[in-house]
C-alpha cells in the first residue's frame, strides 16, 4: 500500500484554537443548577409503576440471568465490551484539573466552550498495556469537555463531528517506542460499537465507556500493539455504529511514519 504523506492530527492545541473560534454564538455564563435539572428530566423515571406479580417476577428474573449470560459469551463479538458511568455519581476532579479545563475558555473567552469546571469529573480509568490513563470529563454550554491525561484535552458541541479521534503518529523507527494511542468521543448513547479497521482489513472492537447525562456520550482508548506500527497494517479507520447497525460516522487515521 502507498503510503501518504500528510500532517499528522495529533496536535492538540490547532484543533483546540480551531474548535473553539466556532464552539458558541452567544456568551454563556456556567449554570449548573440547569445542567442538573437536565439530567433529572432525562433519567426521570415513569409516575406510575405497575406491580409485578411475584411469579411474573421470578420468570423474568431468570430470564435477565440468561440473557445476560448470552450477552456475556458474545459480547466482544458484538462490541458489547462497554462500562456505563452516572456521572453524576462519580468524584470531582482535583482542583488542578479543574483548572486545566478551565483554561480551554481562555482560548476564547467570549465564545468558549462554557465548561462547567467546577463541575469537572474523573469518571474513569483506562487501563491498557502502556499504563493506565484518566478520563475526564465537564459538562458545557453546549456538548462537553473531556480530556484523557498525559495526552490533551478538547471539547465537543453540537457542530462536532459525531466521532472526532486524536491519536499520536507511530513513531519512527530508531526513535523510542512512544505509546501509539488512539482516543475519542462519540456523541451519541445509541451506540453498539466502535470499530478499528486496518490496512490490511482486518478489524477490531472498541471497549467503551458510557457516561451519562448531563454528558450523554461514549468515549474509548486504544494502545496499538506494536505489530500493528508496520506499513500496511496500521489502523487506517475508526468508525461508530448505532444500535441498528447503521454507520454514525467514521474517520481515516493517517500517519507521516511507519515501522
């Protein structure tokens, strides 16, 4: 396969300043009380329960058992590999953090994104072969910020991209063997899988978080194995799926080196 030479995307701080010129038309100033309400209305449950007769219950106790032992078995397969996350009940992030998001206004204080900083929570822990890696994430005027640590951070509003991955190029050979990561957020919670496609067609599932409202989005990381840093079967595409099956969007995953 040729190889092509382009700018690899796995500069923060352009696409940060260039998503950030755009991300609102209006001021926003934080209201969490508002974010709040939003998620209640969005996880309201029903007025009104029906009671369940005992035997009825039981029947359908045991068939969640086995469904949910099907569901288990397969669930690579199928891109089921996911963890589900209330944000709401997870910790703030330190203070630190806190500030570091907050500086993703600062690129554009009158049309930032509006992230709720205080409000800024580390809802997860990736744990891959090259180490383990926070996720982060604040709610925002409109969409939400996120960041994955000691790699960057951005955020996504109703303009983005319905998957929108950063990822480092596969170092050059002779050159230390950096991580080769791959990161994303896709705004969507109807979501079966993410899909790695690579240069030679071969395909791999995504494990996914999914975090809930006020933030309503999955996010995913991938440390590419080292055999995959060859010319020829690099991950060349990301793509989403919804529950249906249909493509929510996808991405190409270019690089200016190989192995």
């Amino acid at each position: 396969m040729k190889e092509v030479n382009v700018h690899p995307l796995s500069a923060f701080d352009g696409d940060l300043s260039r998503r950030f010129h755009n991300a609102a038309d209006v001021p926003f100033v934080p209201d969490w009380a508002a974010v709040v309400r939003r998620a209640s209305q969005l996880s309201g449950a029903p007025a009104h329960r029906r009671r369940t007769p005992p035997r009825a219950l039981a029947v359908a106790v045991l068939l969640a058992a086995v469904i949910a032992a099907v569901v288990g078995s397969v669930s690579p397969a199928l891109g089921l590999d996911r963890i589900f996350v209330d944000f709401l009940g997870t910790e703030r992030a330190p203070e630190n953090v806190q500030v570091e998001f907050g500086k993703l206004d600062a690129l554009n204080p009158v049309h930032g994104p509006g992230a709720a900083t205080a409000e800024t929570r580390t809802v997860h822990t990736f744990r891959v072969p090259s180490g383990s890696y926070d996720l982060t994430v604040s709610p925002a005027a409109d969409g939400f910020c996120w960041g994955v640590s000691r790699f960057g951070m951005t955020c996504e509003n109703s303009r983005s991209r319905v998957i929108d991955p950063f990822y480092r190029d596969i170092p050059a050979a002779g050159r230390a063997a950096e991580p080769a990561l791959i990161t994303g957020a896709v705004q969507s919670l109807d979501l079966s899988r993410v899909t790695i496609t690579f240069e030679d067609g071969e395909t791999v599932d995504l494990s996914l978080v999914v975090v809930s409202e006020p933030v309503g989005a999955s996010f995913f990381l991938y440390d590419v194995p080292q055999d995959r840093w060859t010319l020829g079967s690099r991950p060349a595409t990301i793509a989403a799926y919804d529950s249906a099956g249909a493509e929510l969007g996808s991405a190409p995953l270019r690089y200016t080196s190989a192995r």
